[in-house]
C-alpha cells in the first residue's frame, strides 16, 4: 500500500510549509494551499487525507466539508485547529452527518509525532517504516555531531494586561536529515555528558539574544528549559557562570524554567540546585505544571519566581467549567506566594481574554506569533 496523498489546508502559509516540508521527510506526498474556495470540488482531487483549518478567508471549513461530500469516496478529514471544542465538535458531527470520514483531530499547535500517530490510523504500514528518531539521535551523539544540528529559536511571553512584551523563552530546534523533537535529545537513553553539552548551547545562545535586548535597550528576561538532573550536575553551575561573565550579564534576566517536574520525588537535591541558582540572581520557573503529579505544597519547598500552567490543562480551563476552577485556584495560589503565573496556549483573543480573566500575570502563544530563529547566524562552538 502506498502512502496517501495529503493536502494542508490552512490560512497560515508558514504552517503550510512547515507541515508538508515534515510530511515529506517522512515519505509522504503533500501539498498545501491558503485558499481553498467553498464549491470547487477540483481542488481536492487526488488527495487521500485533508488536514482543515476550520477559519480561512475564502470559505470555512464547514464549507470545505459541504464540498468534500459531494466527492464519491473522497478523502478523509483531520481537523486541526485552535478553536473552541465547541467548535471543533460541531464540525465532526457536520463531517458524519454529511458521510464524510473525519481521521482525528488536532488542537494547534500540535507536533509532527501526533499527526504521524493519525496518519498510522489510515497508514498502518507508516508505523513499520517510520523513521527511529531516537536512534538517530543517538547516532549523532557518538559521531559527535549532535550540537552541528542545533538551532534556537525564541518565543515571546507578554503581560496579559497589556500584551506588553515581557521576556522570551528559548526553544531547542534539533534539524537532521529531518526535523527531530527535542524531547529526544533530554531521554534516559542520551547520556548526561551530550545533554549538557547541547543545554550549554542553548544557554549560550539565549544569552547572546539577551544581550542583543539589551543593546536596544531592551531589559527583558530569557528563559531556558533544564531538567531536575541537568541542574542538579556538578558542572552546571559552573557553566552558567562561566556563560553569565562571557556575556557580561545579569542573573536576573535569565529564568531556569525545571522540565519533568512528575519525576521530583526527592525534593533536596533539586531544592540545593535551585537555591543556588537563587542566590545568583536567577529567577526559577516549573514548566508545564498541571501535566505531572507534583503539589504545589511540595514546590514551595523550591524557591520558585514563576509558575508555567500547561497548555493542554488551559485549554481545558477554556470550556470546562471545574478545569477552570482548578487554574483559577492554582493562580491564586501563586499570588498569595509572590509566585507569578504563566498561561500557555493562547492562540486566540477568547483564549487572552479568559487568561485575563483567570486573572495569570503573564502568557505565551501563538496569538502573537511562533518562535522564530533570530537572523544571525548561529555560531558553530562555545569558545
């Protein structure tokens, strides 16, 4: 069986791009348009699977559903989109009721791994011939060539009063013979040494975009994601430091923000590290909270500045009625100890405007904008 044909459909070129450049690293036949039309049924011919943005300028997804059943066995339907679930149901059931088959569903942003996850529901084979991403990863850490595929790239986090730009946080991209999670790079099966090697890379480069802030005049913070083990190495500190002189910059404006936190079981090691880091000036954040097990009573054992609340679990908050009680428990938590709170995911004014009202100091998303690589080139080595 070969691969199905794919056509993107979404009113974001860049999207567009990125989506059928990862197809096509991974073997599929893709395409894309930003312009869809509501009754040309041509424009769909040949395609297997039509991955629907539900808002487009010219017609919207409903329309596109409209016109997909009147195509005898046409293609299957994934819907990717940042609406309400409201919304994103209320297609489905346009989709079944018409007899259009509806593949799955992605909430933007969603990662090349869950779309690959859909498409093996169509394309069993896929699965047996998909690439192993871990080894390659592997692979490249014992040529020792891992840090030549590395890039950073920089997303914005704003005040939610006034959408003022605040800080940015610094995002591994790890780019092989394909695009590869950076997820891989941080796994039990990628040995401490490479891992901090890569992380010093990242922290190198965030401090050259800090100081660049800077030279505009613009003091704004840079935050780095690390796990409990990273910090916690002996060479860590050292490092830092040595990256804080060679940039000639404060602790202040760089935020450790803590990964994994669902593994912090013993607290005293992590809380050492993180206090150390205090001390110097440097804020300390826990990423994505809500996706582990971790209390919050347990995290004020650490001398935290900055909680980030997961995306998924604000996205749930967005519709349900108990979630966003949760949040908004976990909010004034945070501000009853001097603990600022991040929201993740806000790609639409509905998402800023209930962000706002739950009532979080700051938020990151793509509403205003995707992290982007800055235009010097990357250096090739820490010096």
């Amino acid at each position: 069986m070969s691969k199905p044909n794919i056509l993107v459909i979404d009113d974001d070129e860049e999207i567009c791009r990125e989506v059928t450049d990862a197809l096509s690293h991974h073997g599929f036949n893709s395409r894309w348009t930003t312009r869809p039309g509501s009754t040309a049924t041509t424009a769909y011919d040949g395609a297997d699977i039509i991955l629907l943005d539900l808002a487009m300028p010219e017609a919207d997804g409903f329309e596109v559903i409209q016109a997909l059943s009147r195509i005898a066995g046409g293609p299957h339907l994934v819907v990717a989109s940042g609406h309400s679930a409201r919304i994103i149901k209320a297609a489905v059931r346009s989709a079944d009721r018409l007899g259009v088959p509806v593949l799955g569903i992605l909430a933007k942003p969603y990662s090349v791994r869950d779309l690959m996850s859909l498409l093996d529901g169509f394309y069993p084979a896929s699965s047996a011939t998909a690439p192993d991403d871990a080894a390659l990863v592997r692979r490249l850490v014992k040529a020792g060539s891992l840090l030549d595929h590395v890039q950073v790239a920089f997303q914005t986090k704003h005040w939610l009063h006034s959408a003022e730009v605040v800080g940015h946080e610094a995002l591994l991209r790890l780019n092989s013979i394909r695009p590869i999670s950076p997820e891989l790079v941080f796994a039990d099966t990628v040995d401490l040494a490479a891992q901090l090697q890569v992380t010093e890379r990242v922290l190198d480069e965030a401090m050259r975009f800090a100081s660049t802030l800077l030279a505009d005049r613009l003091e704004q913070t840079v935050s780095v994601n690390c796990s409990p083990a990273l910090i916690c190495a002996p060479q860590f500190m050292p490092m830092l430091s040595h990256l804080l002189e060679r940039w000639s910059l404060s602790p202040k404006l760089v935020v450790i923000e803590l990964t994994q936190h669902q593994s912090l079981r013993s607290l005293d090691a992590i809380a050492t590290a993180t206090s150390r880091l205090a001390l110097r000036g440097c804020g300390i954040a826990i990423d994505d909270f809500g996706r582990g097990t971790t209390s919050l009573e347990r995290l004020l054992m650490l001398p935290i500045t900055e909680l980030k609340i997961d995306k998924e679990i604000f996205l749930s908050g967005v519709e349900g009625c108990s979630s966003r009680k949760i949040i908004e428990e976990v909010i004034g938590f945070c501000r009853a100890h001097n603990i600022r709170s991040t929201v993740v995911g806000i790609e639409t004014d509905h998402h800023l405007s209930v962000a706002r009202d739950l009532g979080a100091d700051f938020g990151q998303g793509f509403l205003w904008g995707r992290a982007k690589i800055p235009s010097y080139e990357p250096r090739r080595g820490v010096c």
